[in-house]
C-alpha cells in the first residue's frame, strides 16, 4: 500500500510533469513518467515486473514519445492525477473506461 511519502512523491512527480509539458521539454516528460511508472512498481513490490516490461517497452515508447512530442496530450497527465487520486483514497477497483467515476 502506498504511504503518505509515496502519495506527496507522485503529486509531486505530476506537477513537475504539467509543467514541462507547458513549457515544451517533452523529453523531462517522458524521464518523469518513466520515474513515476517505476514507483507505482516499486509501491506494489513488482519490480521485477517493471524490468521485464522495460525490456518489452520499445515501440510503446515510440507511441508515448509521438504523443508526448506531436500532440502534447495533457490527458496523460490528467489520467496520472487520476490514478494517485485513486491510490490516495485507498480504492480496490478501478473504474474503466479511462477512470470517469473517479
């Protein structure tokens, strides 16, 4: 379960996200999500998890990196803000599509 340290680090994580992505360094973008999927990783003690699908991740990479460089989607962000939300709260389940009850 994630601690109030974890929680107040992915807020921070997030804020620092948003204002790169406003300030047009997309690749502090793509560093700060990589960190923050590692943590959430880390926080339900699957890094081992987290290794292998790096080692799988290539053309996932590509499709963030377009998305992240050529549309700078903020909803991506606005999903991460979703997620600790989420997490936060101490939720079992995630509502899907694209958590809207939340």
């Amino acid at each position: 379960m994630a601690t109030e340290e974890d929680i107040k680090w992915l807020q921070e994580n997030v804020g620092l996200q948003e204002f790169y992505m406003e300030n047009s360094r997309p690749e502090m973008v793509m560093q700060l999500d990589d960190e923050m999927h590692h943590k959430l990783f880390m926080i339900c003690h699957r890094e081992l998890t987290y290794g292998m699908c790096q080692k799988l991740a290539i053309h996932y990479d590509r499709i963030r990196s377009l998305s992240v460089n050529t549309v700078k989607d903020n909803t991506i962000i606005e999903d991460h803000r979703k997620i600790i939300q989420f997490i936060a709260e101490h939720k079992k389940k995630m509502p899907w599509p694209r958590w809207k009850s939340i």
